[in-house]
C-alpha cells in the first residue's frame, strides 16, 4: 500500500467543509498529496490547473451539478483519473449506473475512514496496473513497429538489389532503373516537390522495372520490335512490379508510381488508361525518365540517340505522351540531371 500511495494525488469533491477536512487530514497522514473542491464546476478547476491528480473522491448531490455530471466529464476529459462516488443515500440502481459509467467505487456515507482510505489504496493500484498494461502494450506496438520496418527495408533492399541484377543481365540496360531514379529526383527539385515526395519518386525510380522479373527473358530481350502477343506480355510488367512490392511497401503512392508508369497524358497507355492529370504525378515523372534514359541508352537494334534529338523527342510528345509542366520541368533541370546521370555510369 505505501509504494502506492506516496505517488499519489487525490481530489476530495464535497460542499461541507467538515468532510472535505476530514478526508484531507486522514489523507495526508496516510501520505497521500490532497486537494479539495466545494463543487463540480470548482472541481474542473482543480483539474485544470493540476494535470497528476490520480483520483477523485466525490459526493454525490452538491448544489449545482451532480457527482454524476462530474463523473461523466472527468471520464471524457481525464480519463486515465479515477473515481469513487460517495452518498448519503444507499440506493442501489444509483450505485449500479455510478460503476456503469465508470466510478471505481460507490460509498456510503457516513462512512468509516478506513473504509474509505482502502478503497482509494484498491482503485489507486487498479489505476497503476491498467496504466502499466497500457505502456506495456504500447513498448510492445512500438517494437513489433520496429522490427517489421526492418523487416520491410531488408525485403526492399533485397528488392531494390534484384532491380540492379535485373538491368545488369542485360548489358544495353545496366544501370537503367539508377539513372531513371536520379532523372525522375531532378525533375522533382526543378518542381519543387516537397521532400516526402522526393524520396517516393527516388526509390519507385530504383524499382520502376522490378514487374519485368515476371516477363519471358525471351521477350525482354529481343532485338527486334514485338508481335502483338508479346507486346501484351511485355504490358504486364507494371502491374506485376506494383504485386511484387506491395508485401514489403506500406505507400500507397510508391506503389502507383510503379504501376503507373507507362501511363500516357492522352489516355493511351496502360495498364489502366489514366489521363492527364488522373495519373498520379509521381507516374508522370517518371514516364518522362523512363523515356528519356530508353532513348539515350543503345539497344541491341538501335544506337543511342544523343541528349538534344531526345529532348527534341520529348518536346513533341509533350501533351500527347508526357504532362507538359513535366516536359518543362525537365527541360529546366536538363544539364544538372545529364550531369547528375553522368556520375551514376
């Protein structure tokens, strides 16, 4: 009882001054740290101004509100203080609904002290267990959190390196899924995105591809244009690259930005058929990026095309294939993005 008690803080409610200096002589012997309000409304008070009080020992009728009334605020706006209910009259439905609405304790009065001091002891110790159980359980949330962020990362990192392997097979594509990250980053500084965003367009650029580890190699690296059938196959991929992340990628807008790249500003592309600006702008971002690092990287049936012949490409595409603002804010960013993809080779 005393490790408790000396912790402690309690509130004794009750317009006659006589039983208020009865609790609060009994209460500080005991050890107890006491306040005293006259009323419910001077009770709120006390409780504004005194954030660690830990229980309430209030009458039931004063003048003004009720012990009731009071309970059911103390409840909505303190709920981690409790509350026992004294009274003049022994009523048991008043005792019934007083625990309904939370009161630990219904006493009546005139009541023996050291009745009264252990039932504070009793709720006291109820309150620090359903306080120590709460913390428990949120160190325990806060850990399994943790674990299943890294978890999540590993996974990704795995992800991420896969992606790497991936453009690495091919020798025409090493590096593509870097340097569309990098491109995709500095049209998002040119816009001024906010940070958060940057760092979604950063990592769905490392992962943009991932979908084609589901596509027929065969048809990954042909080296002339595809049939119908195997262009439909190839269409899958970003579909298939959103299910492969969404066990280890909590963000709903990474995972758009994947499936989505392959959108176009006029409808046309897949694999949902957005438009405008119904595609998520991290997609369209990356669209342009994609593009442009295909068009200046060699293929096995082309060359590469030079930086200002696929700038040119893009211009003309702007409003048809690309966002025009993100045509714009490519061109701006053009240099420092080249220079930036030089450092990636």
């Amino acid at each position: 009882m005393e490790s408790t008690k000396a912790k402690e803080t309690v509130l004794v409610v009750d317009d006659e001054p006589i039983v208020r200096r009865l609790l609060h002589q009994k209460l500080a012997i005991e050890g107890y740290a006491c306040l005293e309000a006259g009323s419910a409304d001077e009770a709120l008070d006390v409780l504004k101004r005194n954030a660690d009080i830990a229980l309430i020992v209030s009458d039931m009728k004063m003048p003004g509100r009720t012990g009731m009334e009071l309970l059911g605020d103390v409840k909505n706006l303190y709920p981690d203080t409790a509350m026992i209910i004294a009274t003049a009259v022994t009523e048991t439905a008043t005792a019934i609904e007083c625990m309904k609405q939370g009161a630990y304790d219904y006493l009546t009065k005139p009541f023996k002290l050291d009745e009264v001091l252990f039932s504070i002891w009793r709720a006291l110790d109820k309150r620090r267990l359903q306080l120590e159980n709460r913390e428990y359980r949120h160190d325990l949330e806060t850990k399994v959190e943790y674990q299943a962020q890294k978890i999540r990362s590993s996974f990704f990192n795995a992800i991420t390196s896969l992606a790497y392997a991936l453009d690495a097979k091919d020798g025409y594509t090493a590096g593509h899924s870097e340097r569309v990250s990098e491109i995709a980053v500095g049209i998002g500084i040119e816009l001024e995105l906010p940070q958060a965003e940057m760092e979604r367009l950063r990592l769905a650029g490392k992962v943009h591809d991932i979908g084609k580890i589901g596509i027929d190699s065969t048809i990954l690296h042909k080296p002339g244009a595809l049939d119908p059938e195997e262009r439909a196959e190839m269409e899958r991929h970003p579909a298939v690259g959103e299910r492969i992340l969404q066990p280890v990628v909590e963000d709903e807008a990474v995972l758009a930005m994947v499936r989505n790249h392959h959108e176009r500003w006029d409808g046309q592309g897949y694999p949902d058929r957005l438009v405008g600006e119904g595609i998520p702008l991290g997609a369209r971002i990356l669209a342009l990026a994609d593009t442009f690092d295909a068009m200046t990287s060699a293929r096995p049936y082309r060359t590469a095309m030079t930086v200002d012949f696929a700038t040119c490409e893009i211009e003309r595409c702007a409003g048809s294939q690309f966002d025009p603002a993100v045509v714009n804010a490519f061109k701006k960013a053009r240099q420092v993005i080249t220079e930036a993809v030089k450092l990636t080779e």
